[in-house]
C-alpha cells in the first residue's frame, strides 16, 4: 500500500473505533483479569491475542472474539508465542512447577490447532531430556518450524511438528544448552539458509541453514552490536531495503545499554535506535516502523531513523507495548500492560477492548453508552447495505461514506437525530447518484466529539 492511500486514510481517521461488544463462549473473561497481553498475532482481519493459558480469536477486525481454552487441549502456563502459517494456528506456552512452595523448574510446550475451531495437538520437545521448556519464539520458513527455546536451544521440524531436531548455535555445544548463555534463545529470524538466534548472550549466525554458526556479541564498537540480550529478531524488506532487527537488552557487561540494533550486511556493521528502551516486538510497513517497548508503542515513518511515541497521553503513564499486529483495514492491535488495545494507524485514538460476557448472537448489541455503528448487513453487499447506529444520546449527527483514498462519497445523515438505534441504507452510489465501483469503503459516524467506524465491501 502507498504512502498516498496511508496519508489518506490518516484523514478518515481520528476517529472513535466502534464498540467492541464479545459474541463467544459462555466463559468469556473480563477485561480487568486478563492483565497484560504478550502476544498478538494478526492475519486479514483475524486477529489472535495471548495471555496466562488464555487465546481470543476475532475473524472480524476486533468486533466479536471467541476464547479457547484448555479443554480443547491446549496446554497450562502462560502463552509465550503464536505465529500463523496457511491454515494453522501456532501457539506456546510455558507454566512454573512448585515444589514445597518453591519453584524449581518451568516446563511448557508447542501446540498447533486450525484457524478457525482448534483442536489442539501437544508437539514433543526434542532431547535432552531435562525438565524446562521455554518456547519464546516461532518462525515458519518454507514449510520448516523453527522454535526458540530458553532451556532447549534452536528447535527445527521439517515434517509439521511431527518429529524434531534439536539444533546447538555453538561451536563447542553443552549437553544441556541452558548450561552455555548464549544457547538460551529468546528469538528466531529465517531467512532462507540464513538463521538468526537472538540469545541471552549475543547473536547466533548460520549461513547453512543451521550447520555451523558464529556468535556475534557486544564488544564496545561503536558500530557493533549495542547489547547482548536479543529478544526479538526480524527482517525488514522495503523496496531495496533488506536489513536484520535485533531488539537488545543490556545483560551484566559494562556499557552495554539497551535499544535495537540495525544491520544491512548480515551483521558485519550495526546502527542504533531508541537508545535506552527495551523493545519488544516490531512491525514493518513500507518505510513505517512500529515498535513495542517498555515506554510504549514507538512510530518511525523514516525507516528507524526518528520515533514518536503514538501511545504517549493515550495509554496511562508508564504503561509498556508488548505485541503489535496490523489488521487489513489498518487498525492497530496492541498487547500492553494493562491489557489488549484497539489504535488507529496514526495513534490519534486508542480503544481497550473488553471481553464482556454476553450470549452469542448474530449482531451483538451496542454497548450502552458507546456512539457506534454495529455490524451492516449484508456485508459484502451488492447492491445496497444496511447501516445500523446506535446514538448514546439526541444531538447532531454525520453519517458518511470515504473510499479507501479518504475521499467522501456520500452522506447518509446530517441532522438532529434522537437518542437509540437507528438505521440507514446506502445503496452503492456517490452523493451526484452515481454507481460507485467495486472495493473498500469506510461509513463515518460523528456527533461532534466522538465518531465511530467501519468497513464496507462493496462487490458488483
């Protein structure tokens, strides 16, 4: 997507997101016990979100969720990672064992379920055979599951996670790798026959899809790499762009601080972003770069070179970015400290969203209180939709219809409009009568302070 269409959907933006009401399982969990969300997994408009032994799926951009729990057989303990790849749903955990009142080991594992109704299979760790098993990272390249493993090291499966290979980053390997820092992996990054591994000490390289390696660690250079901890790996391709993203965490050595590391020559020479803060999780789009970290969620629309902080007045003080996923129509998903978060692309607004048991049903009703603009129906539509609002209270209201360029097409309603439900029907033509074309739309509503959204797909 072009700068251009990004610009113009800033200006649709500013806007209130719609209510977001739960149609799920009878043991949905409020907002206030879900505490912060580590991991977030986006794809289309489906969105995965991860805490405790918790997983929410939402198949419509954040609208409605589902959770799975453990009775599907997915495992106890905190989810650690969740990657999707074709028609599956990766996911980790990892839990603590208490002995006496004492924890003396954390085991955990990988399991793999579908998209859309998961029946959770357990996947065997590799040897040795000692009692932890941390799984902070999944990486699937070419058919091939890679695992970044705290106590286990770098795990591969070429055959769906039926059988795997136990594989040490180290040129003299230790019989338990969480014996030697930097066979403690915390983050995986492929990219064909060349494998990163983020460690707890340094950055592990192989350049022959995991036959022989080299560490690369902080050695004080001013262009090599700005601490030793590495907890988040990623390849960032723009364009002729192709570099590696190391988000590092100081350890024990002097002068070592923490930041990201940015290398365009596999390693060999490194720059430096956001000094000082722990990061994270990235996301890539075009030249824009999300970063989650401790002092929140990080923008750069130069390629790393300056940030804003987007969630800065938004979230509370002191609220930390763990996860960042970008749905199809834009919106930013947001795992934080105090919870999973719906933003606009630009920051301008931030929504949380709440996990409000409710019984299921095809169009949940507005949440009181809330201006919004429920689930239209049909939708896709051809040749008209309906366009259900709800209005907190009688005032002024503007109901409009942009195109993904930003451009207003039509208005619905621009009017003294009485408190309640109310409905509109746009029948696919601009405000001169004319038929519009097939593609995304956006419906507008504002009453003056706040505004409500969303998305229309109009198929002739």
């Amino acid at each position: 997507m072009s700068k251009l269409i990004f610009i113009a959907w800033l200006m649709v933006a500013g806007l209130l997101l719609p209510g977001l009401a739960v149609a799920g399982e009878q043991e949905a969990l409020l907002s206030h016990d879900t505490g912060a969300v580590y991991e977030v997994a986006v794809r289309g408009g489906a969105i995965w979100a991860g805490w405790n032994d918790v997983l929410y799926y939402s198949s419509d951009h954040g609208m409605s969720w589902r959770r799975y729990d453990t009775s599907t057989g997915f495992g106890p303990g905190w989810t650690s990672a969740i990657s999707l790849a074709d028609d599956t749903v990766w996911a980790a955990t990892y839990y603590a064992v208490v002995n006496g009142g004492v924890e003396y080991y954390v085991n955990g594992g990988i399991y793999s379920g579908g998209l859309n109704n998961p029946v959770w299979e357990y996947h065997e760790a590799p040897s040795p055979s000692d009692p932890g098993n941390i799984i902070y990272d999944i990486a699937i390249s070419e058919g091939i599951i890679w695992t970044a493993n705290w106590w286990k090291s770098l795990q591969r499966s070429d055959d769906g996670g039926t059988t795997w290979q136990l594989i040490i980053p180290d040129t003299v390997p230790y019989l338990n790798p969480r014996d030697r820092l930097n066979q403690r992996i915390f983050s995986v990054a492929v990219d064909g026959e060349i494998i990163w591994t983020g460690s707890q000490d340094g950055l592990n390289l192989s350049r022959d899809s995991g036959h022989s390696w080299t560490t690369i660690r902080y050695t004080g250079n001013e262009h090599g790499l700005i601490s030793n901890k590495v907890a988040a790996l990623a390849f960032r391709d723009s364009g002729d762009v192709h570099q590696l993203w190391a988000a590092c965490w100081t350890t024990f050595k002097p002068g070592e601080i923490s930041g990201l590391s940015i290398s365009s020559d596999t390693g060999r020479t490194w720059r430096y972003a956001l000094p000082g803060l722990r990061v994270w999780n990235f996301l890539f789009n075009q030249g824009d770069v999300f970063a989650a970290t401790d002092s929140g969620l990080m923008f750069s629309s130069d390629g790393g070179n300056t940030f804003s902080n987007l969630s800065a007045g938004k979230l509370q003080a002191g609220t930390p970015a763990y996860a960042i996923g970008m749905t199809d129509d834009f919106r930013l998903m947001v795992g934080t400290g105090s919870g999973l978060y719906n933003a606009i692309y630009d920051g301008n607004y931030w929504q949380k969203i709440d996990f409000i048991q409710l019984p299921a049903e095809e169009h949940p009703a507005p949440i009181p209180g809330i201006l919004a603009v429920n689930l239209c129906r049909p939708n896709p539509f051809n040749p008209s939709t309906t366009i259900p609002i709800y209005l907190p209270q009688t005032g002024l209201i503007k109901l409009e219809i942009y195109d993904i360029l930003g451009r207003k097409q039509r208005t619905l309603a621009s009017a003294g409009t009485r408190a309640g439900e109310h409905e509109y029907v746009w029948d696919g033509c601009d405000d001169t009568g004319r038929t519009l074309a097939s593609g995304i739309y956006f419906c507008r509503l504002t009453d003056g302070r706040t505004a409500a959204m969303q998305r229309l797909i109009l198929l002739r």
